[in-house]
C-alpha cells in the first residue's frame, strides 16, 4: 500500500490527474496466484487489457509471468516487454482471418472462438499449427451483465453443445486442439462458477486427442467496497487441485492449467489522483466538481463500479456528504452521497483499486488530455507516460 504521503507528493510532483502505481503490490498479488496454485502444473497469463503500459508488463514479464493479449497491438506491446512468444496468448474476438495469420507469424499461442474462423484456420494451416478453443459453458457470472462473456447469450466462444461440429472441422482440416479455454466473466466471486466451468471443459476433454492445456480464464474479484471480499484464491486452488487430481486418477490424463487474470494482478496497485476545482452547494446536495472525468475513469457510470475515494489533503477534516463529479459535459458522477473529509478547493482526492481499466478505458473525450502515470518502485518514483497536451490531441490531423 501506498502512504498518503507518496501519493501527496506524486501530485506535487507530476500535477493531477494522476495514475500512480505501485510496483510491489503487483508482485504481492502474482505471488499469491502462485502460492494459491501451487499444487497443480500452473501457469499465468496476464489478461494485459486491464493495463498496458509497457513498463507494467515489464514487471510481469520478469516474474515469470505469461500474458494474454486480446488485440495484434497488445502482442506487439507484449513481446517489446519481453515476453517470448511461447508465454504470450492471442485470445481476440471478431478479428478478420488476417489478423490471426499477423499473431502466427510472430508464433503466439492462438485462442479460437469461432467456428467458421477454426475452419479457415485449419484449411490454411492443417495440423501444422495447433490452437487453443474457446468454449462458452453457458455459465451466468460475473458483477455486470456487460462483463458476463459465459452465457449462452454472450457473443465469446463457440457454444459447448457445439462441441460435435468442433470435431468435425478437425476431421475435414485436420487442426489440431492442443487447448481447451473458457472465461466466464469478471468480478468472479463464487468459486463453484470455476469449479462448474472445469467439469464442463472436463467431460468434453475426451474429443480433443491432442489436448495438453485447459485454460480457465481469468476474473477472480478483488474487493471494492470496504466490506467486500475479493475471491478465495487459497481455497479455489484447493478446490481445483482436487478436481484435477480426481481427473486424473478417473482418467489418467493430466493437464497444463492457465489462468488469465487481469484485475487480480493491477488493481490494487493503481491510484487515481485528483484535483477539486470547485464546491458547489446545491438545494439537496453538495458536489465536488474535480479536474477529470468519465474521459480518465469511466468504470463508475460503465459499470456502475464502486471506487473508494478519499480526501488525502485533510484527512482530520470534519466527515460531509458529497456527490462528486467530473468537469465533462455530460452527468459523469464518480460517487453518491459519499462522506469525505470537508473538501476544499484543490485539496488532492484519492480513488483506490483504479489499476485496472481505469488509464486502459480513458479517452480524450472533450478534447481534454488524458492524465500521466507513474510507477513507484520502493522508494524510486518514475514517470512512465507523460501527460499529454494539445500537440497530442492535434497529432494525426491532416490540415491544408
Ligand atoms: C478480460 C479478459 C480476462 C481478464 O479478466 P479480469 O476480470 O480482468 O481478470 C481474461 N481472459 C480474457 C479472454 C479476457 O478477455
């Protein structure tokens, strides 16, 4: 955890908005994915969506980490980090064939989720390029139906009953299966939505011969809200070892498991810092006007995401009740009716666990420039994107 005082003084020294990070914390949580899993053959693959500064990846790369990259740019971002293309997964979604012929030539891990794609695919490569598959279990999870992707519904992956037309492009092809993928959703609390998932991906795991790799995906969910839990990590290894352990013995095939977490690495070691500008004390409420937005952190009115905020310029003030907002022209409320220390004017305001999808998602919406970001490493602090300026927002505009 960052103290307030480092955090004071990134403000002071870089101006807010502000992305800091919080290189340690980043360590914590890949060392507890590792310990938690440690009694299977596990390997985890960064879901690197959630934030893709390349000196972020950096740290993953030299932890060992793989990474899962959902876009041809993410895998060029990922292998300027230093990742090998052996540790790196492109899992996209709607992408053109030609999109997946670029990620070949670079040699990545290859996630299919489409049926006339894995078609194509197999008519180009035969067996000479084994895939990963995305199955859709038909599992509602997830905090927000727009982050549910396992439901029948749900636009990802080819659908788990059509398992049989799987096998018959791999009869006429030839492609080989060396993966079977699913991901749920995020913010994954329950622990028998894993354990559910695996036992589909297990029954199904008799029709694929060449299959070394089940790969569950990402989603674990980290708290939020001061009363809420993250998920279970120790306990969901227990549970999935023994799962796998059962397999084995029932079966005598023995997997490689991936994991595909994002939020779980990044979040809790993000801060979001900003500024208010103005106190503006309405008939009902009082709002906190502070210099972002929905354009630098959108998760609050996206997905109605809770982010604890706090008045780190005046932590003795006396407890009020605020809404506060962004300065985009468009109702872009951070919070509701939430007690903060008296907030005065260019007093710094701290919202935590902003790691992940918060710099990722932001735009230059109203043309307003996006914030910096800096990376404390112990007691180094380094500026790791400057902000941006006007020449940035004016930069690819063709004029006479
Ligand atoms: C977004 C995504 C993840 C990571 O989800 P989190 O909720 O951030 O853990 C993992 N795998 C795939 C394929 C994804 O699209």
């Amino acid at each position: 955890m960052l103290s307030n005082d480092i955090l004071l003084n990134a403000a002071g020294r870089f101006g807010t908005p502000l992305y800091v990070y919080d290189e340690a914390q980043i360590n914590i949580q890949y060392a507890s994915l590792k310990q938690a899993f440690r009694r299977s053959d596990v390997k985890i693959f960064y879901a690197c969506k959630a934030l893709t500064n390349v000196n972020i990846l950096k740290i993953l790369a030299q932890q060992g980490s793989g990474i899962d990259c959902v876009s041809i740019n993410e895998v060029q971002l990922a292998l300027k980090a230093g990742f090998t293309a052996d540790r790196i997964i492109f899992t996209p979604n709607s992408v053109a064939f030609d999109e997946y012929l670029e990620a070949t030539a670079l040699n990545v891990n290859i996630n299919i989720d489409n049926l006339s794609l894995l078609e194509e695919f197999g008519n180009h490569f035969g067996d000479g390029y084994p895939v990963i598959i995305r199955l859709n279990p038909h599992i509602m999870a997830g905090g927000n139906i727009k982050i549910s992707t396992g439901h029948v519904d749900s636009k990802f992956g080819i659908s788990i009953e059509q398992v049989q037309q799987i096998r018959d492009v791999m009869e006429r092809t030839k492609v080989s299966v060396k993966g079977l993928h699913i991901h749920t959703g995020s913010e994954i609390k329950d622990l028998e939505v894993f354990v559910k998932g695996l036992e589909l991906v297990l029954e199904t795991t008799q029709f694929f011969p060449d299959l070394t790799i089940i790969d569950l995906g990402g989603g674990f969910k980290v708290p939020y809200k001061p009363d809420e839990v993250g998920t279970d990590m120790e306990a969901l290894g227990e549970k999935l070892a023994d799962a796998f352990e059962a397999f084995q013995q029932s079966s005598g095939k023995k997997f490689q498991v991936w994991f595909e977490p994002g939020k779980y690495l990044v979040s809790q070691a993000g801060y979001f810092l900003v500024r208010a500008n103005i106190i503006k004390q309405g008939p009902s409420r009082t709002f906190v006007g502070v210099n972002s937005g929905f354009n630098h952190l959108i998760r609050p009115m996206f997905y109605d995401a809770y982010h604890k905020i706090t008045n780190i310029s005046h932590t003795e003030g006396e407890l009020k009740t605020y809404n506060i907002v962004g300065n985009i022209c468009e109702t872009d409320t951070f919070a509701w009716d939430r007690e903060l220390n008296e907030v005065r004017p260019n007093d710094i305001l701290l919202f935590n666990n902003a790691g992940a999808y918060g710099f990722e998602m932001s735009s230059r919406f109203n043309s307003r420039c996006r914030p910096a970001e800096v990376l404390v490493s112990g007691d180094a602090m380094k500026l790791i994107r400057r902000r941006e300026n006007l020449e940035d927002i004016l930069q690819g505009v063709i004029l006479d």
